[in-house]
C-alpha cells in the first residue's frame, strides 16, 4: 500500500453546486494530490446519499413522486436475490472471480460529478498520485433505508447481507473506473450513521456487526490495491474502524477532535501498523466565515498535543496525517462550500511549513 505524504489534502464528497463541470473545476483547482468525484446532491433525488448507490440492488424501490427509496420485501424475491449472488460471485469470488463489477455501475444520471470529472482527465492526459472515490457505507444505507413497513432494513439480514456485498461492488468498480488517472485510489466509506452508535434508537446493533460490515468492504477495497477510508462526521467510537481494518480514519476534528483521544491503545496500535488519521478541521458550517488558516492549524495543534500526552508518538501522528473538510459541503452556500476548499488546499501547505 502507498504511504501518504504528511498533511496531504482531500474532500468529503458532496458539494452545492448545479453544474458538475463548476464541481469538478474547484475540486482540480484546489485538491492537487487527491482530488475526487464531487456528489451534487441539490440537482434531485438520484444524487442523494442512499439513493445515489441504489442501482441494481434487487427489490429496491426509487419513488421519484415522494422522493424516497424503500426496500419491497413482500412476495417471492428468491429470483431477484439468485441474479444478483451470481453476478457478486462471478465478480468476487476470492479464487476464480473476474473482478468485474460492472453490473453495480452508477451511471451518469445518479452520478454527474463522477462523469463529468473522468471525461476532464481523459481530455486533459493528468494523472495524480491520488484520487479518492467514495461510497455511503453499509451501516448508514442499511439503517436508513426501510421496508415497505417503514422498518430498517438493516433488521432483515438476508437484505443487509446484499446490501454489504453490492456497495463492495460499487468500491470496487469505482476503483477501477479511476485507476488509470492516479498512482493509488482512495476509496471512502461515509458513515454518518455511525455518531449514534449506542443510543437507544440502535441498542441492537452490535460493535460485531459493524465490524464484519465494515470489514467487508474494507477487504473488497484492498483487493484492488487500494487504500480504504471511513469518515463518520461525528462522535463515535473510534476503536471500531481501527478493529474493522481501515487505512485512513476521517473524522470532524472542528467540532468533535478531542473524541478521539479517549481511544489512545486503538489509535496508537492503528498508527503503528501505517494508518494515517485525517483531521477533518476545516468546518463546513458558516463557522468557515471566521477561520483562517492559522487558526485552524492552532485548533489542530491543540488536538494533536492532547493525543501525544496519551502516550503516542507526536512526530508520528504528525507524518501520518491528513487534512480534509469536517463534513461534505453539499448543504452550504456555493460561496462558503469554495471558502472551504481553498482553505483545504491553503492549510494544507502551511501545516507542511509549520511542521517541517
């Protein structure tokens, strides 16, 4: 696996912008090592966060009229379920699948950003060291997606199963769709739904469930070489990423960086095995109107100190550091999404002065 340069700057997916072809000229123009596909998700329903990675999952339901997706469970869906366990087969089986994922495709009308950001590599010849893709993660589309009772699907574990293996798919066909375009592909797991882990609302889902979820697309995702993150934009617990195997742990340091510390075995043993955390200070709130780069490279600093005095190597988390925003820009204003992707890119460089 590649080793990420130090403070190396990338994006959450989503932004506010209409137009893909504006998207994807920020992206370039301020994410010079690891750019990524924007999400748009205020041009409608197909770009929204479940339902973007809904294509050719069996029995799901895309109500355009209501804007919602479901899940249909009534009936017989052994059909549907056996088309889509051999086409998972033929693709992943770990001795003699081909690895073609090309019939969980996102296609151009769920996914203009992707489009339009690989039709401006194929005319322009670049070619990064990164370049990150992105999926919502299992956890998220399964407990917030419901049946046609408006139950979690998440409950019915035969759904859940091929819930897990279809978004693996995903990841693995983005991966390839991109390869050509970057030395290493970062593949992004979004797991928002992860910040209410232990409450009430999910006491049945368990610490084990999570793990094997998420360790399932981890392991797709390094099947193809590439390097598996998880963002989650709020307070979680953090030990579970690291025990499910990802490289690259995202998190809202802005709002939430001191959480992290209270985990200081899980992440010294993460960082010792080459995992690299990705501070997520840049707010994607109007808070950004009132940051500059050195205040927020101070907040870090702060945060970074305080896990060192856990007994963890300070110049270590320094070298195996990445900066992105604290969350996806897609509910901001156009004007403040940019502030934010300019400040990215700046804190970048002045964090690799600072911290020579």
């Amino acid at each position: 696996m590649a080793s990420i340069p130090r403070f190396m700057a990338t994006m959450i997916g989503s932004m506010p912008h209409l137009d893909a072809a504006t998207a994807v000229e920020t992206v370039l123009s301020t994410m010079l090592e690891a750019p990524a596909w924007p999400q748009l998700p205020q041009t409608g329903l197909h770009e929204q966060m479940e339902v973007q990675y809904s294509e050719g999952l069996p029995c799901v339901v895309v109500d355009e009229e209501k804007s919602r997706m479901y899940f249909d469970t009534t009936g017989d869906y052994s059909e549907p379920f056996a088309g889509f366990y051999e086409s998972y087969i033929t693709a992943m089986d770990p001795d003699e699948g081909n690895g073609d994922c090309s019939s969980m495709a996102i296609s151009p009308a769920f996914a203009a950003g992707m489009v339009a950001l690989e039709n401006r590599l194929q005319e322009t010849g670049a070619h990064y060291p990164f370049l990150k893709v992105q999926t919502t993660g299992p956890c998220t589309v399964a407990l917030s997606t419901v049946d046609e009772n408006k139950r979690a699907i998440y409950y019915n574990e035969e759904f859940r199963d091929v819930i897990v293996k279809a978004l693996a798919m995903k990841c693995r066909w983005q991966i390839q769709k991109f390869a050509p375009f970057a030395d290493t592909i970062i593949c992004f797991i979004d797991e928002p739904i992860l910040s209410a882990f232990g409450s009430s609302t999910y006491v049945s889902v368990t610490r084990e469930d999570i793990v094997a979820l998420l360790g399932e697309v981890i392991e797709a995702i390094h099947a193809d070489q590439a390097l598996a993150g998880v963002h989650c934009c709020g307070n979680t617990e953090w030990s579970i990423l690291v025990d499910a195997g990802v490289d690259i742990l995202n998190l809202d340091a802005y709002e939430f960086g001191e959480s992290i510390t209270i985990y200081p075995d899980a992440i010294r043993a993460f960082l010792d095995r080459g995992g690299t955390i990705a501070w997520g200070i840049v707010p994607t709130s109007t808070a950004i109107r009132n940051e500059t780069v050195t205040s927020l490279a101070d907040r870090l600093a702060r945060t970074i100190t305080e896990l060192a005095a856990k007994g963890i190597d300070k110049e270590k988390i320094i070298r195996q550091s990445m900066i992105t925003p604290s969350c996806g820009t897609g509910s901001m204003a156009p004007e403040d999404a940019e502030r934010v992707f300019r400040m990215t890119g700046e804190l970048s460089d002045y964090l690799r002065q600072r911290y020579p």
